[in-house]
C-alpha cells in the first residue's frame, strides 16, 4: 500500500497502534495562535487570553469542549470549560498571573451523559416509555461514579441505583404502585448479557468489563419509588450539576498542538524611555562625562516621568579606524570615537570603558536609578572593533578573508572599517553563541534587566530565539528592545521569535493617513499578539526631516503622537527636549555633531527646553491606563487631513483619552470631527465632557459631531480625558 | 534551567544536538496550505500548484529560495526556482501530471555567491580593489566545482584558477602587464594560513579542510591573465548561470513542515450526475425494475449528457420496521421499502437486492454504462436493517440497550426503528473500520470508482479520512461524493479530510445575495482549495419549495444555475426534467409519493420534458471549459435583484461564459448590467459579441452597460458565450 496522502492520514493508517479511532471530536482554528503555534503569543502579568476554537463531532449528540492550561512547568492542566459562541466556536478565558511561560490547548468531546439527559427530555415530553432510558442513565452514572470521589461518589452511586430500580415497572410512565422486589444496581455487575453500554466500551481498566444493570442477581438496591420520581431526578439540575464535573473523556480529542504564551512583566508593555550619552553628562563643557557624571543627571530624567534610561555601549572603545567627529573616516586626536566601536586594549562586552568609570561606578549607577523609579537599559551591539579581545582570543568568530585579513562591516561600496562583525557562519557557533549569551548573563548580574539590541536584523533569526528563550527561562523579567530598521517581514519575525518590544516606522509615519494604516495594523491584526511597538520620535540616528523643518510644534506633535499612540515611546535627549534639529548635511537624517562621534555639552535650563511639557505628557500617561496599553485604539473622522483623532480605552471604557493632534506645524487648522460613540464608551443621548489634560481646559460636547482648532504655536494637540455626565434623581450633574 | 516557552526555542535549546545554528533562512506563511499543513490541497490532472512563501534571512546578502515537489512516493524532490514578488515573498509553480499525491515544500538560503557577484559589482564600479574579491570569489568557485560534476566541474575549476591569479597583481585595478609568474589555484590546497572562507566553514565531509587558496606553492596553474579579463569573468553573466546551477545548500532552511496536494482525475472536478431509482425504470408500470431495465435506460440518460449514474443502494431491503409508502411506520403487502434500509436474509452491503438482479447484471450495467460514456456511482449508506447479516455477524458493531435490544436511529422524540446505526465507539471498531473497507474494495473490484456517501458526517471523520486515504492510495482513480447536509464546519471538514466533492447548500440559495455569496465564499476563500461543490436542484430528500411554486421556469432557472455555477451538478430525475413538484404535505420538503419508498413509473416521453433543455444545457457545458472549473466565477451588476449575472472563464480567458437568470419565475424581468471588462476578458473599447448558447440568439454589446431582460416563461436564463471582437486591417471583422 502506498504512503497516505497527509501527515494525519499517514497516522491513522497505523492506527492499530497509534491512534484510538473512536475519538469522535474535531478540534481547529484556535486563536490567538501564531504560525500554527510555531511562536508563543505574549502577555504581560494579570492579563487574560481569550481562546476561541472551532469543535464538534459526528453526529447529533450533546458536545462539551474545554480549555486546557498550566505553567508551562507543572504537570498538571487546569480546565476551564468553554462556552458555545454559536456556528462550533467556543470560547474561554484564562488569567495569567505569573511571569514566565504557560500553555494552552483544547479538549473535546462528545457528552454521552449530557445527550442522554437532552433525549430523555423530549421523550417525556412525547411521553414515551423511558424505562430503558432510564437504565442506560443508570449506567452512565454508575460509571461516572467510579470517576468521581468521595461524596459525590457516593451520590452518584446512589441515583445509580435509583434509576436501575425503573426496570422493574413495566410501562415506563409514572406508575404509582411500583413494586416492592425492584431491584438496584451495585458493583457486581450481572453475568451473560453480553451487552456493551454505548458510552463506555472503553478500554480504561477500571471499566474494562463494565455491563449495563440487568435485572435479577442483584442485592442491596433502594426501595422501590414512583416512577416519576426517577424522571424528576434523571433530568434535575442537581444530576446534571454533579455530572458535569466528572466528565466521560476517555475518548476525548486533544487539539494536536499546545500553544504557548510568554508572559512579561507590565513594563514590556507600558514603558517610557530616555537614551542619553553618559560620556555628554559632564556638568562643565570639555570634559568626558562618567557614570557618576550620569548619576547626576538621574533627577532630572526622572522628574520627567521616564522609568527607563537607556545608554549606548559602555564598552572601551576601539582605536583602529576609529572614526571622528561627523563621521569622519579618521579620528582626530582626542576624538572619542563611536561607541558601537566596541573592543579596545582595556576589554570587550564585559568591561567598561575607563573613561566613564568602573563596573563598581555601573551597578552603583543601577542602583541609584532605581531608586528615582527608573531602570538601566544597556545596549547590546554584538559586534567588534578591530582592537576587540576576541579578534585574537576567538579568531574563528570572524570572518577571514584570503589575504589573513579580517572581514569588516561593508554595504558597497560603502566600508565600516572600524567595525568586524562576528561571523554566525563559523564552524565555532555553538562557543560563540554561549559566548555572547555570557555577555547578556553577565550585565544580568550587575542588576541590568532591560536591553536594548541593536541591529538584531543582520544576526540570525534563530539565534534570537534560543538566546531570548534561555535567558527568560531563568529571568523571565527580562526585556528586550529590538531595534531593527528594516523590512517588515523581519521585523515581525524577530518579534515572533522573542523580542519583548520592537522598534517602528512610526519615525517616518508623518501623515493622518499614515499614522491610522500603520497603527491599525499593529493594534488590529495578527501583529498584537507578538508585537509591542516602541515609538520614538527620534534616535541618535534618526533625525527625520518632519523635526528638522517643524521646529517646536513639530517635536510637540511627536511627542504626543509617540506618547499616545504607544504604550512604550522613548526620546533620544537632551538632543530632543532642546528640539534640536540640524541635520549633518541637507537631505539626510543624521544629527550634525552626533553624539555618536564626539561628545556634547547640553544646556538643559534653557527656557524653551520641552522638560515641562514632557513631564506632563509622561504625567498623563502614568494616571491613565488606557495609555499604558496598544488595544482599544481607535482612529475618529475628521474632515482636514491635518487633524488626527484617536482615543485608547481600557476594556471596561472607564478610561478613555482622546487625543486630536494638528499635525501642521505651521499653521492653524480646523474641522469637524465625528467621534465613535462606542469606541469613547458613551451615551449618544447625553452630553459628555472632555477635558484636556495639557492645558486642563474643559469642554462640554453633545452628540457625535464636534468642532477642533489646533494652533500649533500655542500646543498643536489635546489629549483629552473622555468623562461620562451622570445624572441621579436628586444630585447636580456631575463627572464620572 | 526551565523548558523554553515554543516547541521551536526547545528544540534550539539542544542546539548541540538537533539544530543547526548557521541556518540562517526564515520561511513562512506557505501557500496554498489547510490548517498548518494537517491536509491536503486538492487538485486534478494537468492542474498547476501555485506555492508562494515568505522568505528571508538577516543581513543584507542575496538570498534564494526554491520550491521542492514530488510524487509523495519518490526518494527525490524536484527543485524549482521561486521569483521574488517583493517584499520577501516569493512564488514557483509546479504541475501535477499523475494521480496520487504529491508533497511539496521550501527550501531557502543566504546565497554567498550572488552576495559576492553583487558586491564585487559595486565595488568595481566605486573603483575599488578588487584584488581579495577576486579571491574570494576564487574559493567559492573551488567550493562550486566539488559540488558539480563533468563538464561543469572542469569549467568552474578553470574559472576558480583563473581568479585565484589575481593575487599577483599588486593594485586591484586593471593592469595591461600583467606578471607572467602568476600562479592558480589547484586542488592541493596551500597549508599554514588558518584562514575560514566566509561562505564554506562547512563540517561537509568533502569541505571540511577546504582552505582559500593563496600564493605560493601551487603548481600548474594558467597563465596570467589582464586584471579586466578576471573582473569581467567575475561579473559574467555566463559564470553566473553556472553558478546558479550548484548553489551551495548545506546551510539552507527546510520548511518544517511537507505539504500535501491530492490529485485526482479530472471527473472529480468536473462531473455531471443523474440519480435515478433502478426499481422505477421498468418499462410497464406496477413492475418492480431491474438491474436490466436499468440498463435500457442508458441511451436515455447518455442523451441527455450526463456522465455519472448514480443508483440509491442497490442491497437487500430489511422488513423489520420497514416503512410504507410516504414513509408510513407500517409497510403495507408489497411495499418495497426504503433502499436506505440495508440488509435482509439475503444479504448486506456485499449483497444485490434479488428483485433488482445478480451480481452480473450489476457488472454487464457498469460495463454498457461505460460505452455511454457514463460512470455508475452508488451510494454507500454505513446503516444496517435489524434484518442485516452484521447483526448476528458483529453484534459487537452495534449500541446495545440495558434491555438486550439493539439501539436503534432516533432524533427524539423521532424514531427510526428501521435503522440500526453502527457503534463507531465499539471496542471492536478496529474490526468495524476494516469491515466498513471490504465494502468499499468489494465494489471497486466490481467496477465501480465513484461512490455517493450518505450522511458522512454521521460517522467520525477520522473514519473517513482513513478510509478514503487507504483506499485513495490504492485506487487513486476513486471518488467520493460527501452527502451531508449539515452545519458548515463539519461539511468543511469532511472536504479536508478527503471527500472528493460535496454537496452544497445550493438547493437553499434562491435570491441573487444568497448565491452571490455563497458561491463567492466557495471559490474565493480557502474553500477553494479542498471543497469541491456538486450542486442538486432536486434530490430524493428534497423537492424545494422554489421547484413546489415556480413551476417549469423554476425548474430552468435551478438547472441553469446549477449547471453553470457549479463545474459539477446533478439531478434526481426522471422527477426532474418532469418538473414533479407535488409535496407529501404543504411545507415540508418531501416528495408526494417519494420513489424512497415505493416504486414509480415515470410518462418519459412526456412532451414537457425538460430532456432537450437539459441535453443543451450539458453540451454546453461539454463545449465551454470555463463551466468544467469553478475558479474564474465572478458576479457582475445589475440593478434588478431578480437578475443574476456572473461569468465564468478559463484562466487565459479564451473561454469565457456569462450566465444571466431570471430568477422570479412569474414576471419578465430587465435591468441594465454593468459588465467587468476584465472578467470578461475584453478590451473596453471595442465591440463584442454575447452568443446565447441556449438559444442561438446573439447580440453585438459594447461598453460595460448592456441591457437584459428575460421573460421566464420563454426561457429563464442567457448562457451566453462571449466573443471578443477582432479586427485585422485587409478583413472583414470576425470574432474570435
């Protein structure tokens, strides 16, 4: 015979030896599920997962499906029953409460008890004689009897032989004589029948040679009762209560898949970063900022309202061609070079460069950081300058070329000189990916929970997801940032694969149009699951060309955006609270005299520093969950393409933030707008306040339609806070 | 250290033992492909499988991507390169030119040789050296020739010689003289440099040591050569073709998962039924008919074009409970009792009902059928009589009561005391399962290859899907036809587990939403992979109360419809093309007099018949492959809602038929049709020609809005073919 057609036909070909053929339930589509639960879905602790599945079996009978889940290192699941949606889908929910990873799947199956209760109803109904019904009720829950414990147990035992006892009447209809040598069912089953109950020819040991009650042979029954009595009791609701708790799932279906949920701790979801450059924290100009330097600056970052400050590499920096100020290929003396340029003499990945200070210097940095309510975010850049430890202690985890030279980064005919990348082709992989997971364990221990990485794009995939997955499995808090500028394929799958929070396009997402596809995709669609967006308006990389040319109101519009738009955002400062906005060169989005080749004096009192506003915005954002989650976003109509308007809410619509932003920086702009009465969470029939929580001004609005205008000198958004007016019969209106 | 949180992360958490870490490709989102690949696709003959994936890998090299298929019992894939669609999809197409199954999957790679022809290219137009490039490129060559054979081999070693010479020149660029001591490359590789070619750090037996070649100490090379002539063999298109053939796959992603595609003969896609009763084709009335009889009935059938004949079951009728005429509970003297009723003293499912003939007759029947070009089909009804052999045989096959007595059909208060349902939960459903099978073989060996199953979805479809993948992969030649008229996940997945076609909701799809969308779910959606719709005005089980009201048109109106939405249809006749439309009682959906139960004798000759119509109306179809496929269906405006319009065209649109139905069946109806030019094939600024195929009538159109109205009283539908116009500058105009 030839082989069978698919993987599960080929599996039932064999199923004398593999697979009960009697397991009637089919069990598909299961949501959220990623890639065929190739990908575990992501949570943050106290979150629920809504799984939905498509389930049925054969025939015309009662069904009964459950969820199944459990940390993903116990033994044992828990059940949670689902309930039908209609048209086979049914749903549960399980709350996920600890950090780490759980599992889910689905059980099915076709409820012999509960079809014989559904049957035997509309066979009294029709008054049909239902002896028989009654006896085979007997069995099913004798059986059940043996699956349960205790009381109920001996209840279950106990209607059992009630139920056995309708044998003896001869009509099947109530009968008020019944007569007195009725005789129950009890353990030993009678002899000769050779009768096979239909719900239970199962192989379970225990119910190996079960028989139905017969009569004749049988000792001990109850004594005899109106037959009516046994119909009120077959089909009460207490019998059906009991017996729903010890369901017959011998033969029940388990999906072929168990999904999996990697569950984070809040901050993966809702974080508020700052990145600056240690090395510019000197308090006087000229001289290379330390740690200590930066721990200087805590107060202010956190009087901000950021609860995470990231820094670029902290590593010794190579001296081989170093690069200088503005990307200049060669480095002019003193010129601190890039600090992606990771390696020098003084060490790699586990030391820190001398000039900002010592590991001691770090952790206690990390330490003071927490204390003003912010955690440090370190850069993991797995690259290497020329001058890196490894290039001679780990020769084979580079790539060599012909001429016993090196290979450096290149995009010809571009050359990244001062750059090696390691070579995840080598034959010494294994080694270097312990290697780099010693990195990560390493910088665990000095207290850093939070990394941001860099380029994870021009790494392998799989790599990612074996680095990620070890680290969680022993450090579940653990955050990963991936920043990855680059297709979007890519970028899903590094999220897929593990990554905690992802870099965006939101950095070029400028227009209304834009922002609301962009957006609604990553909140809408398949993305959610995995996919957590960390929006900055700028990076040391990347000044957009919307900043350079919209001076103040552009980084207001930005910050907001990015603020209210995502529940992770970050700014790269001071550059951006000092709205700085000179490009290296026109056309291009690089910051001139980047801190990423020389180091910066920042004038942080200055009087148009974005400081305030920042605070407030971040100030918002804390007081209203609705902001510190990416569902529950909706985009509003408004009829000027300049004027976006979107609200956030929480699941119970008890807090919901609408923020109308003019993207406009430099002129005024109007229009009406046309609110989704349902996604605000509103009575349509009632007036409704909102209230702008940047400037506390209030407005009163009624119905759908209402009118913005936005001067972008003055603030070019409103995030309001969406308030219902109640009315009670002897109180003035007030503000929920 | 605890499990990791997906299946996949587990499995790289053993990096050391199962995966290899260099894998650099990702692929996903494979199509076509059911539920992650747990069944097949489905196709015919000659049909094209259209594969598309998403694939990538990180980094900025080039990459490659190929399909592989194969006959799911050959060792070898076949390869066929995929093209890129953009944004990291790709696509290939395979054919499937035998019966059977095939399986295809991906295979992906970063692609080090394009990489380096690619950057090569970039840096010899930015005039850079070359001269280590070139080296390069010289071991990747030396790599290429070992994985190629002949000719091949020699020409890629000669090339790797010819590049491995640039290393004696000095400057990279073009040099007019150059160095007559240049020396090659050879396969003794030099010794002592410890270098890792980038591409090949392979544990490949046969690479293992595989080194760069460098200067010095290799013999027999060519003689050097202009620095030019080496780049321009580097940047050659024709070192490049060769290149392709030998790609270096020993780092490549494999799909994880095989797909599966099962293909039948066309007949499975395309088919045209009549059912009719053998008992009723007696030539005298209040004769029971034959098997012989049947036989006469041949040229009748043949003539009106149908191609299958399908007979209800043709075993023993039981008399236990055996039900009269219009399903009466007692049988009256001489009622012949419901076919569906099997088994009797004479016989089961291997048995022929003795009144209807021998197991020859059956044989000669199938053989002068075939002559008519017509395949008989029978049903196969998995229910037994009380009177059935397996009673006594397998009593452990059947649900046993408490009382001793077998469990007979019911839907309660219902009850079918006629029926005996088998008991797929039996401990011996092993024994059931292959029993069930010997049916199935048992007439497949009598000739039959197309089975009509009746009411799958009362038996587990784990069932079917073994039985129908047993037997399929043996006979790959037969077809199943699933008569379930139940819920749509379960008509779904009976597609998926095998059943060749299905019937439909069609006979409850009268108003032109309803078709629409119905039949836009069905060959738009992922329907249209596994679920092939066979499409029945009228069956046994249901005279619709469209056909009790509408009269003739009505009949029209369904049989054009049918026939042309649908690549398969059938037909219950004689009762159709009679127009029967009486009820056995008003709102319900049962025939008056139903042939289920007893025998009628049908006025063929009648001169209402609709056999002429329906002859046309087949040889239309016979003419038009775009009715023998149900991709290409689209529905065009109109704005009356009683007029239906859609096209159907081959997928090179050199067949295209646009069907138009009235479907009120009292009152001439008319509306202006807005035609899609492109569904239809047509250049929009010319003249076309619609041909009514039905009538012979044709109407010169031009531009998208034409005019229809249709008297159903005359005919109730155009099935027009529509013919482009085409001109030519010495003729007259003609149509194609």
């Amino acid at each position: 015979m030839a082989t069978a057609c698919s993987v599960a036909a080929e599996a039932l070909s064999r199923h004398g030896s593999v697979v009960d053929g009697r397991r009637r339930a089919v069990i598909e589509h299961v949501t959220p599920q990623i890639d065929g639960g190739r990908y575990p879905i992501k949570r943050v602790v106290g979150d629920v997962v809504v799984v939905e599945a498509d389930a049925f079996a054969d025939g015309h009978g009662d069904f009964a499906c459950c969820l199944l889940f459990r940390k993903a290192d116990d033994a044992t699941w828990i059940d949670v029953p689902m309930a039908p949606l209609g048209n086979d889908r049914w749903r549960a929910v399980f709350e996920v409460n600890e950090l780490g990873c759980y599992r889910y799947t689905i059980q099915a199956w076709a409820d012999h008890f509960a079809t014989w209760q559904h049957d035997l109803r509309k066979k009294v109904e029709a008054d049909q004689n239902v002896t028989v019904e009654l006896q085979t009720g007997a069995v099913l829950l004798a059986e059940m009897s043996q699956r349960a414990t205790g009381e109920a147990a001996m209840t279950l035992k106990a209607w059992s032989a009630r139920l056995a006892a309708a044998l003896t009447t001869t009509s099947g209809r109530p009968d008020p004589n019944p007569r007195p040598e009725a005789e129950g069912v009890s353990d030993t089953l009678p002899e000769g029948t050779g009768l096979t109950p239909h719900s239970c020819a199962l192989p379970v040991p225990k119910h190996e040679n079960a028989r139905p009650p017969a009569s004749g042979g049988v000792q001990g029954g109850p004594s005899p009762e109106p037959f009516n009595a046994l119909v009120a009791l077959a089909l009460s609701d207490e019998l059906a209560e009991v017996a729903s708790q010890f369901p017959d799932r011998h033969l029940a279906t388990t999906y072929d898949r168990e999904l999996a949920v990697i569950v984070d701790r809040e901050r993966a979801r809702y974080s508020t970063w700052y990145e600056l450059f240690p090395r510019s924290t000197a308090r006087e100009p000229g001289r290379h900022g330390t740690l200590q330097d930066c721990e200087e600056r805590l107060p202010y970052v956190a009087a901000m309202g950021f609860d995470v400050l990231y820094l670029p590499p902290i590593h010794p920096i190579g001296q081989a061609f170093r690069k200088g100020r503005n990307n200049a290929t060669d480095a002019a003396p003193g010129d601190p070079g890039s600090p992606w340029g990771i390696g020098a003499a003084e060490g790699g990945h586990f030391a820190i460069h001398p000039e900002l200070g010592t590991l001691d210097d770090f952790r206690h940095l990390v330490s003071r950081a927490h204390d003003f309510g912010l955690e440090v975010a370190l850069d993991l850049a797995f690259q290497c300058s020329p001058d890196h430890p490894w290039v001679t202690e780990h020769p084979e985890w580079f790539v060599w070329r012909p001429d016993g030279t090196i290979q450096y980064a290149e995009n010809p005919p571009k050359k990244y000189q001062d750059i090696y990348p390691l070579n995840f082709e080598s034959a010494q992989w294994r080694q270097l990916w312990d290697g780099l997971m010693e990195v990560v364990l390493f910088w665990i221990e000095q207290g850093v929970r939070i990394f941001r990485v860099d380029n994870p794009h021009t790494k392998p995939f799989q790599f990612w997801e074996w680095l990620i997955g070890e680290i969680k499995s022993d450090y579940p808090d653990v955050i990963f940032l991936a920043e990855a500028f680059t297709r979007p394929k890519l970028m899903s799958s590094l999220a897929k694969g593990g990554f905690s929070q992802s870099y965006t396009y939101f950095t070029w997402r400028n227009t209304k149009t834009e922002i609301a596809e962009y957006f609604t995709e990553l909140t809408q669609g398949e993305l959610k699951e995995y996919f957590r967006p960390n929006l900055w308006p700028n990076t040391p990389d990347i000044l957009s060309e919307y900043l350079q040319f919209g001076g103040r109101p552009a980084f207001i519009a930005r910050l907001v955006l990015a603020a209210t738009l995502g529940a992770s955002y970050g700014i790269y400062g001071p550059a951006f609270e000092l709205a700085e906005n000179q490009p290296v060169s026109s056309g291009r989005e690089e910051y001139l005299d980047s801190e990423k080749y020389q180091i910066r004096h920042w004038p942080l009192d200055r009087a148009d520093s974005l400081q305030a506003l920042i605070a407030r915005v971040n100030r918002i954002r804390r007081e209203n969950p609705a902001l510190q989650r990416d569902d529950g976003l909706h985009f509003h109509q408004v009829d000027n393409d300049q004027i976006i308007a979107y609200s956030k809410s929480t699941p119970d619509r008890r807090n919901v933030i609408l923020t109308v932003v003019n993207v406009d920086p430099d002129y005024t702009q109007s229009g009406w707008g046309e609110f989704s009465f349902d996604a605000l969470g509103l009575d349509p029939h009632q007036l409704y306040q909102v209230h702008d929580l940047l400037t506390d001004a209030r407005y009163l609005w009624h119905g759908p339609k209402n009118h913005v205008e936005i001067n972008p000198r003055v603030v070019p958004a409103h995030i309001f806070r969406v308030r219902r007016r109640i009315r009670t019969e002897r109180d003035f209106d007030y503000y929920s």
